[in-house]
C-alpha cells in the first residue's frame, strides 16, 4: 500500500527523496523488532495470546498512520504497524500448523 501512497505522501509533506525512503522503510524496522521478539514472547505467554496482540497492534498503527499530522508521526506509528505485522507473520504459520489437522492416509515427506 505504501508503494501506491508514498508519491502522495511526498508532496503533502514536501519530502525530499531520502525522507520518503525512511517513511517508507519504517514499517521494516518494526516487522524486525516484531519478528524477533514474538517468539520469545509466544514462548512465554502461548503463540495464541501473543497472535492477539499483534493483530491489535497491527490494526492500531493501521489506524493511528491515518490520523498522522507529520512525517515524524506517520514514521513512528508505521514502525507501530510493523511491529504488529513482524510479531504475526511467524506465529500465524506455526499456529496455523497446529490447527489443521493431517488428512488421514495422507502419505509422509520422505
């Protein structure tokens, strides 16, 4: 989305080319924070109490990058929603393992 957007965003703040970058990266910088820290809280709370959180996470900074007045703003609450995302895109696959169940006479990887 941020790809479609950034042009926009650029001129209404009046960015210079580096500036849009580092907007457009800040989402980056909290999906590896998120990534990193969500198996370590998933190991201590349970992968599915943390999966919440991330989706509230996600959804708050989805909804504060609407309200944002600055650039700093939108900077801040991008690495919010990059957070939320990078906590939710590991755990989604491990519990999605854990949910479906294998089909019975389904032959094993070898």
């Amino acid at each position: 989305m941020m790809t479609y957007l950034l042009g926009s965003i650029r001129s209404e703040f009046g960015l210079s080319p580096a500036q849009a970058g580092m907007l457009g990266s800040a989402s980056f910088v909290g999906m590896a924070v998120g990534a990193m820290g969500s198996g370590v809280l998933a190991d201590r709370f349970g992968r599915k109490p943390v999966f919440q959180v991330s989706m509230i996470i996600w959804g708050v900074g989805s909804y504060l990058c609407s309200t944002a007045h600055s650039p700093v703003e939108l900077g801040a609450y991008r690495v919010l929603l990059g957070l939320g995302m990078g906590m939710e895109l590991p755990l989604a696959q491990t519990l999605m393992s854990e949910f479906i169940r294998r089909a019975s006479g389904a032959s094993t990887w070898r």
